[in-house]
C-alpha cells in the first residue's frame, strides 16, 4: 500500500473527523476506494471507535432509480435509523465510472432527493466529512495519467492544515466584518448581502465546521443576490458536461439562465424546488496545492484563483442561531475563474484582485 494512503486516512480521523473512542462511524465506501477504507479501518480499531462499512455506488444508484416507479417512501425508517445512531459520518468517494447516473431522469432524480430531506438533514447533523481516494476514473476525468493524478491529489489532501487554516482565518474575518461582497470579472457583475453571516474557516476539519478533504476555501450564505455571473470553469454534473453557465439574478432568485453546454441540466436543478434558484453559498478558494481544473468539484471549488456559488440548500454554520437560510433539497456548486480581470469587493474595498488578496500583499 502507498504510504501516503495510511497518511491520508490518519488526516481524515484525526485531524478531519475528529474520531474518538467510542463514536459510531458509517463509512460509506466507492467501489474503488478499497485501500483507503482498508487504512481508514485500521485508524478506527486503533482509536476504539464501531465502525459499519456501507457500499457506495453509482452503478447500483444507477439500477435503482431507473427500476424504481418514482413513488419513493419519505424518509425510510432503516435508512434514517442508520445515520441517526452515527456519531461520524465518512464518505469515502471512488466510482468506477464518473458518469454512472447520466442517464436517469431528472424528475427521479428530484424525487428521489425530495423523498430523502429528513435523512439528509440528520446526517448533516454528524460528524460528517466527504474524501475521495484517487482513482483511475477520476484520473481519465482529469485527463491525466495515474500516477500524476495519484500524486495531485494527495498534494491537495496532505496538506499542513493548521498553517493553512491560520491564512484563511484573515479572509473569514474580512467576511464576517462585511455588509455587501461585490464580484466583478468578466461576464460578472453581482451583489450579495452578507450582514449578520459567519464566514466558515473550512480548514477540513469539523472543528472548523468544514466537512470535505481536501478543502482550502472560505465560505459563507449570501442573500439578496442582484446582477449576473459566469461561471466558465468546466465541470460535470449529474453526469453531463456543463460549460459557461450564466445566471442573472433579481430580487435574490435566479430570473434568467442560460448555458454554451449543459443548459438542460442547469435548468433541471433551478426546477428542484424554490429554495434551487437562490443562492446557499459564497466560497472563495485558498488551496494552492491544487494547480488545475480536475472536473471534480471536490477539489476545483478549492482552487486558489476561483470564486464558485451554489444554487440551493444554506449551511446552518453560517447562520445566527435560530435563523433558518436558504433551504433546498439540492445544493450544487459553480465556479468562475478570478485569475485575471478581477476584483471581489466587501463593502466597497477590494479584498482581492486577480486572484491575489490584499492581506498576501501586506505580508510580503
């Protein structure tokens, strides 16, 4: 076994999840994530914790939903059961073939998600944390050989976390000291409020209320959007090529949408639900060991030189207690390369200009 697979999952228990003797952990395992899950048991029959392994497929997803009549009981006792019994929730991400579901409809994907909000609700009250172990599918995504992409990703995973996090504390600050954040670059032009919010420090770990390995980001809820964005970092989703999605938005929901590939897609998330055409999610990436665009959201949101937002469902980290966001049963990331031609603004001051903050400048 690689070593740098015993280091990824020692990040993922320790430093990530934050695993103690005890807890009990589900651990939802790719069908190519074998190793990881291998290594990701070991640490937790060293730590004392119960672990139960699930198999996570987009193949048999696949099979389900397409057989399925789309008449899907709320909310499956055994199902939520499961996750209300977890302490910590690992998913452990490792298909064999990235675009598994591209052929099941929309209107069973939406039911299908819809049916589920309980469950989804509950496992987002754990000690949650999603990964993924490099896999040669994700590597003929990223059109790139292997073992290159083997050693990409773990220059995104292996990462020293407290440095980072102590970077990305300056920008959370300017955030949660902020009224307005104003994006600007080309095909961009947007406003979002983001008064009364707390920005999230998402150092990959849950003592940060950050929930993914890798991060690198700092994110918070924007409300009241107004103006239009593009989003011209190529990704996949729902198993579908989306290239140059632009949004315009009023009165805080998207009013009109349109897309050079993809747009079908685009428009089968706006039609979720009502929570789908507003906006959950302001994120600025700050990882620099990730140096490209993978089509894989996991690690291209996290880019720095990117601004990504996501259409639907608010994170309550963000949020004053007691105050509901933006809810949705969809939560789905786009993203805008601000390298060049840029300037993202808070309260009239610009925080960053082509991809540069103004805090790295005062460092230097």
């Amino acid at each position: 076994m690689d070593e740098r697979v015993r280091e990824h999952a020692e990040v993922l228990v320790d430093w990530s999840a934050r695993v103690e003797a005890g807890d009990n952990v589900v651990c939802s395992v790719g069908p190519d994530a074998h190793e990881l899950a291998v290594a990701v048991a070991e640490k937790l029959g060293e730590r004392g914790a119960n672990l139960l392994a699930t198999y996570g497929s987009g193949e048999v997803t696949r099979a389900y939903l397409r057989a399925h009549d789309g008449d899907f009981d709320a909310d499956p006792a055994h199902e939520r059961a499961l996750v209300e019994n977890a302490d910590v929730y690992l998913s452990l991400g490792g298909g064999r073939n990235t675009s598994a579901t591209a052929d099941v409809s929309g209107d069973q994907r939406r039911a299908y998600n819809n049916a589920r909000n309980g469950i989804r609700e509950t496992r987002l009250g754990t000690r949650w944390v999603s990964t993924v172990h490099p896999t040669r599918s994700l590597a003929q995504q990223a059109n790139m050989a292997y073992e290159e992409y083997q050693d990409f990703a773990y220059d995104a995973i292996l990462r020293d976390w407290e440095s980072l996090a102590e970077e990305m504390a300056q920008l959370k600050e300017l955030l949660d000291e902020g009224s307005e954040v104003r994006l600007v670059s080309r095909g961009t032009n947007l406003t979002m409020r983001i008064e009364g919010r707390t920005a999230v420090n998402s150092a990959a770990s849950v003592a940060y209320d950050s929930h993914n390995l890798p991060s690198g980001e700092v994110f918070t809820a924007p409300s009241a959007t107004e103006g239009e964005v593009t989003f011209d970092v190529p990704m996949t989703l729902r198993g579908e090529s989306v290239r140059n999605v632009r949004l315009e938005f009023a009165d805080g929901e998207v009013v009109d949408y349109d897309a050079d590939q993809g747009e079908d897609v685009i428009g089968e998330i706006l039609a979720t639900d009502d929570g789908a055409r507003r906006l959950g999610e302001l994120g600025i990436g700050m990882n620099r060991g990730i140096d490209r665009y993978t089509d894989n959201i996991l690690f291209d949101e996290k880019m720095g030189d990117t601004v990504h937002l996501a259409l639907g469902r608010a994170y309550d980290a963000c949020l004053p207690d007691g105050e509901s966001g933006n809810e949705s049963a969809v939560h789905v990331d786009l993203i805008t390369d601000v390298s060049e031609d840029s300037r993202l603004e808070i309260d009239g001051d610009v925080i960053q200009r082509n991809g540069s903050f103004a805090f790295e400048d005062d460092d230097t």
